[in-house]
C-alpha cells in the first residue's frame, strides 16, 4: 500500500465538513442580514421613536423654520389654546430653541403614556437644559410642556 496516496473517501469527508459549514454560514447570514431588513428595521424606529423621536423632530424642524410641523407635536392640550402664530411668538421668546448648534438628549424616562426626555442645548451663548414632557395619543408622542433653563415655553 502506497503511503503517500489517501484513503479512498478520505478527502471527501473534508469536503463534505468544508462545504456544510460553508452553507450553515452562508444560511446565518442570510438569516441575520433577513432579521435586521425585516424585523431590525421595525425594533431601529422603536428605539429611535417614541417621546425621543418626537422631540428630536420638534427641535429640527424649529431650528429649520418650520413651526407650523412643529406646532403639530404639540399636544391637544397646548394646540386648543394657541394657534400657529402664538407658537411662533412663544419659539421667539426661546432664542436656544431655534439657535442651537448641537443637542444631547440623555435622559429619557417612559411611564406607560407618558415620558420625559431632558438633556441640552448647546447654543452661541453656552449651554441650556432643556426638558420636555410628552404624552402618547394612539401610535404617537406629543409634547406636553417644553422647558428651556428653567422657563416654560409660554
């Protein structure tokens, strides 16, 4: 017997274990990349939703200019007794609303229905603690009370 040749079947059975962990990594990834195209995309919008979400998009569009958007993240409460224009006069008493070069958002706490997100605005006169109070409407988060350094948004 020849020493140097293998045994019939030898190095197929280094195939077969090369290609089926081959396809067993080919099938996770396909699995995982499916998870996150179909199911992580719907767990990122909850995480980046939510009172968070809501807020986020209530200071971009105020620092865009848009306060007709971002009067509609207002709750029920505040919309039935201001109108677009008020709003926009409150925005104007609150120059860090709209004057903000960068934002931390760090403390977010969530009650059932209701949450809290606080953090701070960094604007061309220094830094200033904003908090806002949100409730949840159906699938939605409004904003019930924004505080900027200690005064809320008339």
């Amino acid at each position: 017997m020849n020493q140097g040749m293998s045994q019939p079947g030898g190095n197929n059975t280094l195939k077969i274990v090369g290609i089926t962990c081959g396809v067993l990594l080919l099938l996770s990834c396909c699995c995982t990349g499916g998870f996150f195209a179909l199911g992580g995309a719907g767990i990122g919008a909850a995480l980046a939703g939510g009172p968070k979400g809501s807020t986020d998009a209530f200071l971009d569009e105020l620092r865009a200019g848009n306060h007709a958007q971002a009067f509609q993240r207002m709750g029920g409460q505040y919309q039935a007794t201001h109108d677009v224009s008020t709003f926009s006069a409150a925005v104007a008493t609150m120059p860090a609303l709209t004057q903000f070069t960068d934002r931390t958002m760090n403390n977010i706490q969530i009650n059932n229905a209701t949450g809290t997100v606080s953090g701070t605005l960094t604007t061309p006169q220094g830094a200033q603690q904003i908090v806002f109070q949100c409730s949840k409407q159906g699938e939605y988060w409004y904003i019930e009370q924004v505080t900027v350094g200690g005064v809320i948004l008339p």
